[in-house]
C-alpha cells in the first residue's frame, strides 16, 4: 500500500509503488498537477511546488484516495519507443555471460530481445535506469567492485538488474556490454534529453 | 549605459551563478543556481537586476579590474566575503558603490565568509536557459579564470550608488548554528539530539561527521541503500556510515540513501556559510512553520533599501 509524506516544505513523496504501477502514477499525477514538478523513482513520486506549499500534503492525499480506472494500457500507446544501436563489444560482456551462465552471443540475444522502459533519469543529466518490461530474464549482476575513473560515452551497461547509458565520459561502476552512437543528452537541443522516464527502449546489435 | 568590460586578476573558487535552471530535474540535469538565494534576491533588490547572473566567490582572492578607458563608472555590490578593498580603502557588504575607470576590487572569501558580487548589466553565456554553472554536471559558463574579461554595463545615472541593506536582511548573511528542517519521508532517524561538525563544504553537498561518544539513535536500521528516489537540494542522507550529507544545489536529483529530513527552503542559503570544521545542530519544524518563515524571511529581502540621499 504507497505512503505519503511530506519531503521538506515544497514536496511531498508518494512511497511503496510497486515498480510497474510507477508508470501510470506518474502519467496521472502530471495531468493533476500541471504547475508541480513530478519525477520518478524506482518505487517512488516526488511532487514538487516552486515554494512552500503546507497544503501539498492534504492535496496528494486526497488525489490519491479518489479511485481511477486503469489506464494503464492507455499510458503505454502515449510513450515513445527508442531504438539503440549497439556494437556489443563491452569490456565486461564475458564476465557478465559467465555470471549468468550463458554464451556472450546469448546474452546480446537476450539483451536485444528484452523490452526496457526508462524507470527514471538521475546520477548524470540524460543517464537513464532501465527496467525489463516483462520478467522473463533474470539480469541480476553486481556492479563493480571498483568503479571505473573513466567510462567511455555511450557505454550501455548492466547491473542489479537494470540497464543503463552513460551519456558521457564519466566514472562508473555498471558491467558494460557494448556501445551505441546516439546522442542521449545534447544541451544545445530543445529537448536536451533523448529519454523521458516511461520511454520504451529496444536495443539492436550492430553488425 | 554603455558596455563595458571588467579585466579578472585573481581568482579562488570563482563561478557565475543565477537562480538556477528548472524543469530539467526530471531528466537527471540539478536546478544549480546560488549557494545563498538569499545573496541573490539581495543583490536583485539592492541593483535593480534582472536576471542577471552574479559572481559567487567561495575561496580566495577575487580581484577586478576596471581598465582606465572605461567609457564610465560600473556600480557593483558584495554580499558576505572576509574583506572587500577598493584602490586600498575598505569597502562595507551590502552597500551599492561604483567602480571609477582605474579602479581594483578585491574581495577575499574563505570557508564560513563566503561572497557574493554583482555588478551592473553583467551577463554571460547560458545554458539551458541559466547561466548557473553547475559544478556536478559541468553545465553553464565555465569557472571564472584570470585573464577572462567580464561583460558588464556602465551605470547611466548612478542613482543606486549610496544604497544599503536595511539591518534585518544584512543579519541574515552571517554563520548560524542551528538549521531547521522538516522531518521525514524516513522517519526513523533522529538528527536533532546531535551537534553535528562540519567535514566539507561543496557545492555537491556538506559533509557532517557524527559525534564520537554518541550513539546513533537509529543504528538498528536494517536496510543500508534504497532503491533510487528523487532527491532536492537540502535533503540531508544518511548513509550507512552514520556520517550524513546534506545536498547542495549541484547535487544529483536522485539518491539512494535514507533521508533524515529536508532543509527548509529559508535556510537552505544558510548551507554555504557553515564552516569547515565547525559545528551546527538541526532543529525540526512542521511544514506551517516552514512557510511561515519563508514569508517573513521574503518580506525581510523585499524591504526597501535605505538612500542616505533621501531618494528612493
């Protein structure tokens, strides 16, 4: 059952979604509060005011009490689907296969077989968490025991069962697979962000 | 007003900042903006900005020149910093002066003395709509660095010159041992019975260290990282180490560590003034009081500032 509570005096946080009703939530909290800033996390909603707001809290309650019908199918026509190239070549593709007990090939089978969906963008402007669609594969990998100082721009990488992107060169600690070319965070853009959290993402090998 | 430019000599830990830039949180870009707000909305009403950025000076020697061809004079303003010196004679905070052709500012800042400088009509480039330059996500104008030349505006009437902060907002813009927060969304972490010493003080975040003969009221805590949440600047996180952080403006916007609390939004700009190996203690109010204080510390910024000439 999600929890509400205040988060400081101009946000609040709807706690205890599970995962794959985040989605909808979310979708349906931007339409009810146009003027908020509504994000994303793994099992969570933070909505926040542009100033202190005492009454935000009484006002999330109370919107989450009333009953919706699912929309959820609804929600998923309205997100966009990204297609990423891949070169699967990773650094850790063979460790990666190795803990899953499977062949590298089959690990760039199963990696462009599974439909991911964009939980949320944090760490690093435009670095998406990515979660399977549907639980058909177990991906769960340990990050690194040692991050790395320098991650090349557009590593795709895996750990504790999520995917990720690095937009750009930074330190990190995921399990890399391979790399694509698109341009997932560009400042100068209108939109400078490639992905928004909901987003579907496919992956395609390159070869 | 005619423009001009500004000739940098030294610098410390030198960026421009504005307010910030928003709606971008949710594609993992931070709001960025001042360390103080309230430095901000000072210099706003003491120069009549518009949204203009100004020079935030953490550390070191700041020091300006304005080159003798100058077509004019260019008034400037300074909240904070440990000395202010202008061609030698010593320059109050919170006042509205004017740069003459020729002229050095320098301003010095250390931990706990942080600075803030405007000067008229300075702009710069922007991104994302804010010339903030963010320290986390490398965004904005690039740190100041000798030999940069700042664009600014000569002031046409000099009609702000003289101008000063009332007494009540210039008490703000001083080192404060208590913050306020709001408790929660984790309730179970008590910080308030602690005096916490400051480790670090950055743009990202301040770094306490717990004191050592106290225990730790939540230690039996069994889940060490949640999964990924939305954060704000002034969230203060409680990693397993029991040493908690406080996000500053550059902070990622998401995290996965236990939240003790949140700073309130009045005393988030108090965050910049902790000293380095100080000490500060956080005490809990509701959210009504939290916007009650808001209101007063608005007020308080917003107050008409005083002309010794008797012009308003």
């Amino acid at each position: 059952m999600s929890t509400v509570a205040a988060y400081g005096d101009r946000a609040v946080l709807i706690d205890r979604i599970p995962a794959h009703e985040v989605p909808h939530i979310l979708c349906r909290a931007e339409e009810a509060f146009p003027d908020f800033l509504v994000r994303p996390g793994l099992n969570t909603i933070l909505i926040t005011a542009p100033i202190p707001t005492a009454s935000l809290l009484d006002q999330v309650r109370q919107w989450l009490a009333i009953p919706q019908s699912s929309r959820a199918a609804n929600d998923a026509r309205q997100s966009p689907t990204h297609i990423l190239e891949v070169t699967y070549t990773g650094a850790d593709l063979a460790r990666v296969a190795a803990h899953l007990n499977m062949t590298e090939e089959e690990v760039v089978v199963a990696h462009t077989a599974t439909s991911w969906r964009v939980a949320l963008i944090g760490f690093a402007p435009g670095f998406p968490y990515l979660v399977p669609v549907a639980d058909h594969h177990d991906w769960s990998v340990p990050r690194l025991a040692t991050p790395r100082t320098q991650v090349p721009a557009g590593a795709v990488a895996l750990a504790a069962g999520m995917s990720a992107v690095y937009p750009t060169v930074m330190p990190g600690g995921w399990n890399i697979l391979g790399t694509t070319t698109t341009t997932l965070f560009d400042p100068g853009r209108d939109r400078p962000s490639l992905l928004a959290p909901g987003d579907f993402v496919l992956f395609r090998s390159k070869s | 007003m005619t423009m001009t430019h500004l000739e940098v000599l030294s610098i410390g830990v030198t960026l421009f900042e504005d307010t910030g830039r928003f709606g971008y949180e949710t594609v993992g870009v931070p709001g960025s903006g001042v360390f103080d707000p309230r430095a901000y909305r000072a210099l706003q009403g003491l120069l009549n900005l518009d949204h203009n950025p100004v020079v935030e000076h953490l550390a070191g020697t700041l020091e300006v020149r304005l080159p003798q061809s100058a077509p004019g004079g260019v008034t400037y303003a300074v909240i904070g910093g440990s000395h202010i010196h202008q061609g030698g004679s010593r320059v109050s905070a919170g006042t509205v002066m004017v740069l003459a052709p020729g002229d050095t500012l320098i301003v010095e800042a250390q931990s706990g003395a942080p600075a803030w400088v405007a000067f008229s009509g300075l702009t710069t480039s922007k991104v994302l709509g804010s010339s903030a330059y963010d320290t986390f996500s490398r965004l904005g104008p690039a740190p100041i660095q000798v030999g940069d030349q700042l664009a600014v505006t000569t002031d046409q009437a000099g009609t702000l010159v003289g101008r000063f902060m009332a007494p009540k907002p210039f008490a703000l813009f001083q080192s404060s041992l208590v913050i306020r927060y709001v408790p929660g969304p984790h309730q179970e972490i008590d910080l308030c019975t602690n005096t916490w010493e400051v480790s670090s003080v950055t743009r990202s975040g301040i770094r306490l260290q717990k004191p050592h003969d106290v225990p730790l009221s939540w230690a039996n805590t069994p889940v060490a990282v949640l999964p990924s949440l939305p954060t704000l600047p002034g969230v203060i996180q409680m990693p397993p180490s029991g040493n908690p952080v406080v996000l500053g403006p550059d902070a990622g916007v998401t995290g996965g560590y236990h939240i003790a609390g949140v700073v309130i939004t009045a005393d988030l700009g108090k965050l910049a003034w902790l000293p380095e190996g100080g000490h500060v203690a956080f005490q809990p109010v509701t959210g009504e009081t939290a916007g009650a204080v808001n209101d007063s510390l608005t007020e308080a910024l917003n107050t008409k500032v005083l002309d010794p000439r008797g012009i308003c």
